[in-house]
C-alpha cells in the first residue's frame, strides 16, 4: 500500500507522541516537527508508510536520543498481558469452539491499548470487544487452509499483543515460526519481547531482519524471504503488516483492527473493524 | 493563549481537510503540506493559535486558489441552523428558566457538526447535548453581570452556530452589538454570513477589522477596540476568541466547547466540557 497525504501529519502526531513520552521539552519537540516539516517534499508517495516510518522515526530517536524509547512501555504492556493470560487461556480451553475464541482474542489484543490501564479494565475491554459485531471474517477459509498446512508463519506487531499471539499459537495445533522485528521500532516485537511474552516456549522464534513496523520484504534477510515465499499459511498481525504486504502474492491472512481511515478505505471496511482477511480475496 | 507544539499536526489536518473539502488533487495537497511544513520553524509560539491560523489559511486558499472555500459548507449551515429556529424559539419560550435554556442551546450551537446531518439528527444531536453534565457553568454571575449591563458585545465564532446566537439574543432583554470576522477564514461568521441568520434582525452587527479567527485585539479596527473597551459584559463564544483573548483584561463570559486537548488542559477542565467561563475567575 502506497502511502496517502493523510499518513503526513498522522507521523507528525507521533512524532509529537513520542517526544511526549520521553519528557523531550517542548521547544526540542518543536525542532523535531519543524525537522520532520521540511523532510515531507522528500517523502516517496510510492512506498508504503511503514517504509517512511523508518525515516520519520530515525529522526525522532536522534532527538529523543534513545535507541528503543518504547521499551518501558513495552515491558509494562507484556506484564500487563501476561497477568491476563491464565483467565484467558482457560476461557479458550473451556470454549465451545477453542480455535474461533482464540482467533478473536488474538484480534482483541491488536486493539487494546496497553500501558494506560488496569488488568481490570483491559479485561473489561476486551470482554466489551469480544460482544461486538466484527467486520470481514474469513474464519471457514482460514480453518480450511489451517487443515491443510502443515506450519504456519506468524508475523508478530505491538509487544503485549504478543501473549494474544501466544494464546493463539498454542490451539493451532501447527508447528508455529513467529517472526519479529529486526529491531526496536515504535512498540513493535522484538526478539528480547517475544522471550518476554513466552512466545519461545511455544514456538520458533526469528528476525526478519528489517526494523520497519511492517514486513518489507526487501529490507527483509535472505534467510527470511526464504521462509516467507515456502510457508504454506501465513498469519499477519495488524496494520503495519498489512501496508507492507498487501498486494504481494503469498498464503496470508490478515487479522488486525482497521486503526485509520486511510486503511479503512482502501479495504473499504468500517473504520475500526476487526478483521480476518483472506488476501487471496482482496482485488487489486 | 501561546501556540502550543500540538497545534501544529492540527494545523497540518486543517490544510488537509480543507484541501479535501475543496477537491484539489492529491498531489496538490501533498505540496500545500510539504510548503507548511517549511515553514513550521517560523511559527511563533509566543503568538495566540488563531494569528497563526491567518498565516495558514493564507497559504491554503493559495493551493485551494479561493477566498472563501467554506462558503457553500457555511451557506447549508446556515440554513440547516435555520430550519431548527422555530422549534427552538418556542422550547426557550415555553421553558421555566428562558435565559438558562437559551444559553445552553447557544453553546449546544458551538458543538453541533453541521454540513454532515439532517435537520432530524441535528435535533436528536442538541437534545442529547442539553441532558449530558456541562463543565464550569457560571451562569449566576452571568445573570448578575447581565442584570447590571446596560447592553452587550457578543463576538461571534462560527456560522450556522450563528441561528444559535441569535435565539440567546432575543431573550437577553439588553440592545445587543454582534462582532463578525473582518474576512472570510474557515467557516467563521462574516457580515454576509450573520445576515443570512437574521442576526441584522435583531442586533447591531459590527466586523472585528480582523481576519484571524478568534479576536486579535491588536490587528482589529480602532472603532471595534473603542467598543471592546468600553462594553459593560462582553459573551465570547468559542475557542478561537478564548484563545485570543485569555489573559486580556475585560469583563468577558466565554461561551464554548473545549474541542481540544490544548485548551482543555490549559482552563484545567476536561476535553469536550461546555463551558460558561467568567474570565474573572481565571488564574494566569
């Protein structure tokens, strides 16, 4: 997916975020816009935004001047969605239908937001999301591929999301390769985040060795595209992944909240629909 | 109020949804925000937000190549507004407290989203407003201040919201001046626009001199200062005048709703609060 006018100031609202959360003072904060505000006639349109968010986002760690400026963050999301695991794992073993309740779970986690609330309330939330009405849902198609893979691939997304994925992962009934980010990027998983959740005690774990917050399988390592172009089933976690991928011609499906309007559109969904998409049915 | 670093990702939508409004081409919109984006380093903090919005919206109409490209979306506005008047005039009529319930319809007229609804939802949108907790409502020293007034400067905001203004005015019982913009910017209320209200009907009209949407008292005409400075009650409506006019000593009333994070955290009330403010009252 290329990227839209409107992905502009939505990466000057998080690189405003961002200097936020770190305490940067309000005048460095302003440095890094103006920065930002004279890289825009220099942004390719062509590429998908998770490509551009490399960019953006070299720049706003050079002033935050952090590697991973998310790591707290991310930390408190996994202990957050780790002490939710066992109520949910249970809810999942006790399901009429394991596989259907952990798929929705594992939606649920792309949309919670980590890092701001109580266990209490995430559960809340999540019960609030598993009641409502979700928007493309291939669930026959992606039993139907399941049935027939022999492994899958797993592209993870945020950290605390990731113990979602872990839940998932282990009603599969598959051998399970969950791929990471090649490096610290916004609240993506990497591989010391996976091993946090657990997710090494289930499943393979590797790097697909580019840092953008979304499968570019150019940036990819050869050894990742390997596995990318031989796996049988994919599961793509979130928007990220699927601005990067969409339109590349592989088994994958999709599964995340539809988070901007841009997206939305362009899938022609309801903004903030959860959804499990079959690439193979999306026309391009 | 000073410009604040989240203003300028909001002044970089305002460009885009503008853009959008008026049908230019993607890749005009993307020059327009790129040129703002250069120009982000010149902003002056210290300025309040609506003299940078002059230089804005100077630049946007320059893409969009029209003086006034919210005047169709202010028109329906308008007339939408109008199409509520009877009904309303007769609720404030036929209520026990007539001035209590036209101030709330008058703020409730600074919320409503015109241009997207029917008359229909526009009601159902207002009732709903009227029944929800307003904020900081200092409607007692209002009426206090209204009773000594021997008449009152109103500065407008918006137009459709103007209909709103107007069914406050016919109840106020005290000769009324109605303060326009000097010029057309976004979808504040112009002589032109006030007209198509009726305002003329029933108060003295008056322009500011000033284009900026909110009330720079320094770029106004010497006659409208003269009047700012010698009126007995002053009813300030909406953000852009509050953020021009906080801190400058007057007996104002501000009448709005805090539609943004910035205001909302600098007035320590919560985003989205209506609010009845005595300036008075304000701690700088």
């Amino acid at each position: 997916m290329k990227t839209f006018v409107d992905c502009i100031p939505c990466f000057m609202n998080q690189a405003l975020r961002t200097g936020r959360l770190v305490g940067l003072e309000e005048s460095r904060i302003m440095d890094l816009l103006a920065e930002f505000g004279g890289m825009i006639r220099h942004i390719p349109m062509e590429d998908p935004p998770p490509r551009t968010a490399v960019t953006v986002y070299s720049l706003i760690n050079r002033y935050v001047g952090q590697e991973d400026p998310f790591s707290m963050l991310k930390d408190q999301s996994t202990r957050q969605a780790l002490g939710m695991y066992e109520e949910l794992s249970r809810q999942i073993r006790e399901s009429t239908d394991p596989l259907g309740q952990a798929l929705k779970i594992a939606v649920a986690g792309n949309v919670i937001d980590f890092g701001i609330s109580s266990t209490y309330d995430l559960q809340a939330e999540l019960a609030g999301l598993l009641t409502k009405p979700f928007g493309i849902w291939h669930e026959d198609r992606f039993r139907s591929a399941l049935k027939q893979a022999d492994n899958v691939l797993y592209l993870g997304d945020n950290t605390g999301e990731t113990v979602f994925d872990r839940l998932l992962i282990e009603i599969l009934g598959k051998p399970v390769t969950y791929a990471v980010r090649g490096g610290p990027i916004i609240n993506d998983v990497t591989m010391r985040d996976a091993m946090a959740a657990g997710l090494d005690r289930v499943c393979n774990l590797v790097s697909s060795g580019c840092r953008a917050p979304g499968i570019l399988l150019d940036q990819c390592s050869a050894e990742f595209r390997r596995l990318f172009h031989s796996a049988p089933l994919i599961i793509s976690k979130g928007q990220g992944n699927l601005e990067a991928l969409l339109g590349v011609n592989a088994p994958v499906f999709f599964l995340l909240k539809a988070k901007c309007d841009v997206v939305a559109r362009h899938l022609g969904v309801a903004l903030g629909d959860l959804l499990l998409l079959d690439s193979g049915t999306i026309q391009h």
